[in-house]
C-alpha cells in the first residue's frame, strides 16, 4: 500500500497509465477491475495482472514499474538508543546524540536505519548484526541473515551495508565482552557522539562534563581536574547507572590510570552516568 506503479500494456495504450496500491493492497485496473497485489514482487504482480487481461485483449504483454515508492518501514531493536519502528525514504535527516545533522541520499541502508534510531548503546556487537525479511509472496516466510558492520567501519566491506525493504527488523545483540575497537567504534558515525557525566565527590572541578560516547571511568575523572590530593580515595570510585528497566546500580572501582578499557577495572561511561569520587 502507497506504492504508485506504472502500467504500460503494449497494445491498449489507452488502459496503460499510473495507478495506486490502496490501503487493502489491491490495484484498481480498467477492465480487469480489482487485482490483490499485497506483498508479491514486480515479477509475480506482472505475471497475475497478464494472465487476468488475457481474457480482454488478444495480445496482453504489458511492462509493471513502480513510479513512486512508498516509504518503507523497518524496526530497530536491541542495543540501540532509541528502539522502534522508523519510516525511511530517499531522502533522511539523522542526528545522532550529541553530533552534527546526517542527510542520507538514495535507497535507504542499514546504517539508515541506525542513525534515525539514534545509534547504537556501548554495548552492542557490531560482528554480528541480525537482519530478518519477509520473503515476496502471500504465505509469512522470513529469511534471516547476520552482517559484519566491524567490517565496513573499518575495512569499507559495503557489502556489509544492506539495503532494507519493508518490514525489516534489524536486531542489535549484546556483546559478551568489550571490543578493542570500543574507542574506534565510539568515533565512527553509528555512536552517538557525545555523553553527559556528573562527576562529583573529591575532584578539582565536581559538576557535570560534556565526554565523547564510550570515555572510559579514569578519563572523566582527569576530565573533572583529577582527584584532589590527600583527600581523594582513589581505592574507592563509585560508579552510579540507572538502568533502562528504571534499577539504579553501585558499583566500586580503583583508579588504575595503567588499566585499560574493561567492565572489570576501567568501564566505559554511559549518558547520565554519576561517577562519585
């Protein structure tokens, strides 16, 4: 439905002309009347609309184009930061946390998708990305597929980058571990760009700071201007997260400045984090 295909019948050029797929996914059609095309590809759409005018014409060879798409819509689900079903055309604008307007030009892809859904959460496994598609035709077949986004980030693999059809869900999964990539991939355009973090407690400057997405625990406590000196336990750095089912978590931490980016001894930082020296 909202699809605008073009017919064009090679020996009745007066019943050839633009025609509308309704809300009910049937076309309207001049003397064949009502044709139910929900769902089926160009190829089946053509092959029914053929056979139905072989009772009116003598020759029924036609040409079946789609003129105007419709916009499609797809879900984003999982580790992303503003999961839901989004509605994608030729033509999007994108902003991502804290970071500058994206215009996305052409069929729309999967990055696409990310973006408008406000990028991924620090945890998502980019290796491993789910794409589930409904298949043409009447019966709810679904295919499903697993794409490499590590690959396009940093190899330019756009293969990796496909393009989505109506009613494609991309599903995020949860990464076992944190990547080494974890800064790389903070700085590519799927990240939301920036985090706002209170750091309170005993630091030079306490308040809140403006960080790039996935600063790990020890640079936002040197971004406050670092623990004060005699005062400061640096063997006693709580990490204060409220959660996305509404939970508040505590959790203790060293300030290790060797130490690099794990959830055991130096985390990644999240929005709205409260890091209490």
């Amino acid at each position: 439905p909202g699809d605008i295909l073009s017919l064009f019948l090679f020996d009745a050029p007066e019943f050839s002309g633009d025609y509308s797929v309704l809300n009910d996914g049937t076309l309207q059609l001049p003397l064949i009347g009502t044709i139910y095309l929900n769902n089926l590809s160009i190829s089946q759409a053509s092959s029914i609309i053929e056979e139905k005018y072989r009772d009116q014409l003598l020759r029924p060879e036609l040409h079946l184009t789609v003129k105007v798409p419709r916009p499609i819509l797809v879900s984003v689900i999982g580790e992303i930061e503003r999961p839901g079903i989004y509605s994608l055309t030729s033509s999007e604008q994108s902003i991502l946390a804290g970071g500058p307007q994206i215009s996305n030009n052409g069929l729309p892809t999967v990055v696409d998708a990310i973006q408008k859904a406000g990028g991924i959460t620090q945890n998502a496994d980019l290796s491993e990305v789910i794409i589930v598609r409904k298949l043409p035709g009447l019966e709810n077949e679904l295919k499903t597929t697993k794409i490499n986004l590590i690959d396009l980030i940093f190899e330019g693999d756009h293969s990796q980058n496909l393009f989505l059809f109506d009613g494609d869900v991309i599903r995020l999964i949860k990464a076992k571990e944190i990547s080494p990539n974890t800064m790389k991939i903070a700085r590519a355009n799927l990240s939301p760009s920036t985090i706002n973090v209170r750091v309170i407690g005993q630091v030079k400057e306490p308040g809140q700071i403006n960080l790039s997405a996935n600063t790990p625990l020890n640079q936002a406590v040197l971004s406050a201007g670092g623990p004060l000196a005699w005062r400061a336990n640096k063997g006693n750095i709580i990490l204060i997260r409220v959660n996305q089912n509404g939970t508040v978590t505590k959790k203790r931490y060293k300030l290790n400045l060797n130490a690099n980016v794990s959830y055991k001894k130096n985390p990644p930082l999240k929005d709205k984090d409260i890091v209490y020296v």
